[in-house]
C-alpha cells in the first residue's frame, strides 16, 4: 500500500515495524520556519514547577525541611505510628541487656544483697536498670561483659544468658536460673509497688510459648523447666570445660513453675496500707490459682 500523505506514510511505517507504537515515540523533528511555542509555566504552589518554595535565587538556595515531599503529605504523616524496639520489630519479645560487670557494681554500692534471691523485681528496684512492657520487654539478658571481674556469689534469675556468663555466675559459687514470664507477670514484676497497691491478686505464671520451650527446658540454658538431674551434670561439665571447681551444692531458694514473687504465691492480695495478705480460702481458687 503506498502514499503520497506524510501521515499515511508514518502509519504505514508503524505496521512494518512491531517494536514501535504511538505510546513510545516522540514528537516530529523542529522544522525551520515552524513556530513552537515553550510549555506554559504553571503558578506557585503546590502544583507549580516551585512546589510553593518560592522564586530565582530563593528557590535556588532554600530547601525544604527533611522528609518535606514537594507539597505532597509527608510519608511520616502517611503511615500511622507504630511502636518498636530494636529496628521496628514490633511483635517480638525483646531482652535488654544486664552485664555482669552492672551486677558486681550494684553489689558493691549496695544495691543488692547477695544473700538474697535476686529476680526481676530485684533488678528493677535498683533504679539502674529496667523493664519497659510497653516496649515489649520481657527481662533481662545477662551478657558477659566484666567477666573477668565478676567476684559476687548470687542466686540469679533472668530470662536469658550465654555460656560464658552461667559460667562466671557458677564459678563463684552461685545459681543462675533462665526463667520465662508472659506480659501481666513482667508488669507486676517491673514496679511491685505499684502492682501491689491496685489491689488485683497476684496472677499465676504461664507457660513459655511454643517458640521459647526448647530454651526453657533445656538444662544447658539453666531453664527453670529443665530435669533437676540433667542440671547437676551440665554444672559439672561447664566446670571442666572452663576449669573451675564446682562448690558443694546448697540448698537455694526457688520459685515454683506458676510463682512470680518470692513468698508470695499467685491468688494472693497483699494490702501495703494494712499490712496484710489475703489468702484464697475455697478450693475452687486454690485449683485455678495451682493449675
């Protein structure tokens, strides 16, 4: 088919050639002695070339302030806000760190007394260190730093710990004890006091989810659902591996799988005001408080 038409002979074009279409070429060619009026400048704001930032030299000079999308909603406004810890992993329990090097400072200051259990609570009470549920925090992870150092002999309990750092506890003649606490344990455990004065009986301790089993029944990990036999022989063996003698074992003051506080167990209601503990009398609270 032939044409004499310049138009006719840009579609026919178009036919012989698949990889062109009218979405992917450009303009014509200038021609001399055509006239090609420049593209209309828009008005300042939010759709003009300035986006609202002004003219010449300030709009050469002026930039706008970070996360500013050109007159468009910032994408910090877009988003809602979401609540993290640790690079936004929002819905995964976090352990902040607690090293050895902190603890043999709050025993030397006198913030805590090695002779007696040393839990959550305890930590907490300090004021040098805390839990923050709100932020998802779970505990405390007892990391090594300072093991060099580390003289204190104390009956530990915390929701995670290393080898090294089960070790300098052990070596000294202490028990370290990685436990698990759901959310309304860590909240009573982080601010006792004011746990205690809404009045709300102390609530039982759940079971680790599926996740955080393994770790808490395993005895290399001193996990408080670990078999009493296999945690003799894991003491022994982390003896030999870092060559300490292992002392006498002692009898040591322990929680009960559902317990949260140390001589108090769940159901009770203490009464600061008073004085007083409330105890559940019927056997019905007794087995759901147990169970």
């Amino acid at each position: 088919m032939s044409s004499n038409g310049a138009r006719e002979k840009a579609l026919q074009y178009l036919r012989e050639v698949p990889r062109l279409t009218q979405y992917n070429i450009k303009g014509l060619p200038k021609v001399p002695g055509v006239v090609h009026r420049p593209h209309k400048k828009r008005g300042r704001g939010q759709k003009g070339f300035n986006h609202g930032w002004g003219n010449g030299a300030k709009q050469k000079l002026y930039f706008g302030p970070l996360g500013y999308e050109s007159g468009a909603t910032p994408i910090q406004t877009k988003t809602s806000f979401e609540r993290s810890y640790n690079y936004g992993l929002r819905f995964q329990r976090q352990f902040p760190p607690i090293s050895l090097n902190q603890l043999q400072l709050m025993v030397d200051t006198g913030r805590l007394d090695p002779s007696q259990p040393i839990d959550m609570a305890s930590l907490c009470g300090t004021k040098v260190v805390s839990i923050e549920p709100e932020k998802n925090h779970f505990g405390f992870n007892l990391i090594s730093d300072g093991m060099d150092n580390f003289k204190a002999k104390l009956n530990l309990e915390v929701q995670w710990a290393d080898e090294q750092s089960i070790a300098a506890v052990e070596r000294n003649g202490g028990k370290i004890t990685t436990a698990y606490y759901d959310l309304n344990s860590v909240i009573a455990l982080a601010n006792p006091l004011k746990f205690f004065l809404t009045g709300v009986p102390i609530p039982r301790r759940l079971a680790p989810p599926a996740n955080l089993m393994e770790y808490y029944i395993t005895a290399a990990n001193r996990g408080y659902l670990a078999d009493p036999q296999e945690l003799a022989q894991h003491r022994l063996s982390l003896a030999q591996k870092y060559g300490y003698t292992l002392a006498e074992n002692e009898v040591e003051e322990s929680k009960d799988p559902r317990q949260i506080f140390y001589g108090l167990h769940p159901g009770w209601i203490v009464n600061l005001a008073d004085k007083l503990i409330y105890k559940p009398c019927e056997e019905q609270l007794q087995d759901v408080y147990t169970s």
